[in-house]
C-alpha cells in the first residue's frame, strides 16, 4: 500500500556566518502508519575533514544519539496513543527534541514523496540525504583496483576484457556508474571491493555503505544483477568480521551474486561462454 511521507533533515551548521552546514540526520514522518523515524550519524571525521575544524566526537556523537533516541520514543509514544494528532505539526513535534535557535545543530524541511514500503523508503532516504558522503578514506592494504586486477587478468585470457564498458544505473532519487559491466538481455555489472582493511570497523562500514547504495538503486527501471567481486582480509583475525560482511551485502534488495578472488578464473569461463552463445 503506498502512503505519503514527510522528512525534515537534521543538519550541523559549521559556520553560523556563512550557513555552511553538513547533514547529520534525517527525520521521517508517515500520517497514515503515524509513524515517525529518525536516523542519525554516528561518526564525525566529515566535518573535521570538510571544515577543517576540530569537533568534540564523544559529544557530538553522545548528541546525535539522544536526538535520535528522544524522537523515536516520542514517535512511540504518539503511535500508541488514543489520541494521536493526524495532522500533527512536525516542525512543534521537532522542537520538543531540539528548540529553534542559533546553535550548531539544526532541523530544516527536508520534502516529500509517496513510499510504498517503509523501511526501504528510511535507508533510501537516509542513505541519500545523509550517509552518502558521510564516510572518509580508510587506510587499505588492497584498493578495489586490486581485486579488479585478478579478475582482469582471467577476463583477458580469455579474450573478453574488451566486452565490458561502463554503465550508469539510475534510480529516483540515486544513481551509481558501474565501470564493468556487460549486457545479454539485462546488465551485468560488476563491482570489485576490497575488504582487505585494517580494522574490522572499517570492513562492516564498507559493507554498510553498499547495502546503502543497492538499496538507493533498487527501484531503477533498468533490469540488471550486480556481481560484487569480493576480495578477503589477509589477516585470520578479521575473517570474522569479513563474514559478517558478506551477510550484511546478502540484505542488498537487488539480484546480486558474490564472486571470490580464487573463484576469478571459473568465473571469467562462465562469463566467456555466455558472451559467446549471446554473439552466436
């Protein structure tokens, strides 16, 4: 059943001057389910990185939790209410959580849209409007450059390195340029990624962001399967979190498959075969 939907977004304004600012979070409000959900940040090297400046990450962090937290409840609170508001102020609501002054932390409308299933219409959203660009550089032991090189190597002995170009995929409110990707009826794009990391953190923030991503592509018109070509920590101690990963990508709500680094030669083969009854 689709249901319309408000959203305000939560933004942390660096410089009251200029109005620079960077989204944090992002509040979102369905009258008709009378539910009402926010998402916040939890990491704050963007603004030290975008602003230059040095920001106090345990309280910032501490902040954004108990906003989040403090809206949630409330939104509870009015779902299981006899007297729910149907035509409830958001921005009063808002400023039970956050009053409207001139502090760093601030609400402001964000839009809104008609969703037809809820929870992907959140991570849609929040992924958008917020954790797009939240993440920064991890240090690596492998770029993604050099898992594709393994995969490259056996696509070229078997003579189809030259069949792939990239593809842009666009869906309503994302949109991601795939720079592997070959078409038999539907795209099959491939995307090498290198969880060859330092921190287990970094391999689940990597996985996250992806789950992200497909879940921002998957109402695009374009029929296509994503194959993600996984390359594994050389370190025993993260295979752990390396797992996890793998089944945090399994929740991507798109056709996807996972290829291994020693799975690169079948696979060129498999791929090989298709390519040639395709031209035949």
């Amino acid at each position: 059943m689709k249901q319309a939907y408000t959203f305000n977004i939560l933004r942390f304004i660096c410089d009251p001057l200029t109005q620079e600012f960077v989204n944090v979070g992002i509040v979102i409000f369905f009258p008709e389910e009378r539910r009402i959900v926010s998402r916040c940040i939890q990491h704050y090297s963007r603004i030290s990185k975008m602003f230059g400046m040095s920001v106090d990450g345990p309280r910032l962090r501490q902040t954004l939790k108990f906003i989040q937290d403090r809206i949630n409840s409330l939104g509870d609170e009015f779902n299981s209410s006899l007297h729910f508001e149907k035509d409830i102020q958001v921005e009063r609501f808002l400023a039970r959580v956050l009053p409207v002054d001139d502090s760093a932390l601030q609400f402001h409308p964000g839009g809104a849209g008609i969703s037809s299933d809820v929870d992907v219409t959140i991570e849609r959203l929040f992924y958008t409007y917020v954790d797009r660009y939240s993440s920064v550089p991890t240090e690596t032991k492998r770029e993604d450059e050099d898992v594709w090189r393994t995969f490259k190597g056996e696509f070229e002995r078997k003579q189809i390195i030259k069949c792939f170009e990239p593809k842009r995929i666009t869906a309503q409110d994302f949109e991601y340029e795939f720079q592997h990707s070959w078409k038999n009826g539907r795209w099959n794009v491939l995307e090498p990624l290198s969880f060859d990391l330092l921190t287990a953190d970094s391999i689940l923030d990597k996985a996250n962001r992806w789950v992200g991503r497909a879940t921002g592509l998957q109402d695009s018109h374009e029929d296509f399967k994503l194959y993600l070509l996984l390359g594994a920590p050389t370190e025993t101690r993260l295979r752990d979190a390396y797992h996890k990963a793998a089944n945090l990508l399994n929740k991507m709500p798109v056709k996807h498959d996972f290829v291994k680094e020693d799975e690169a030669a079948s696979f060129a083969a498999t791929f090989a075969d298709e390519i040639a009854h395709h031209n035949a």
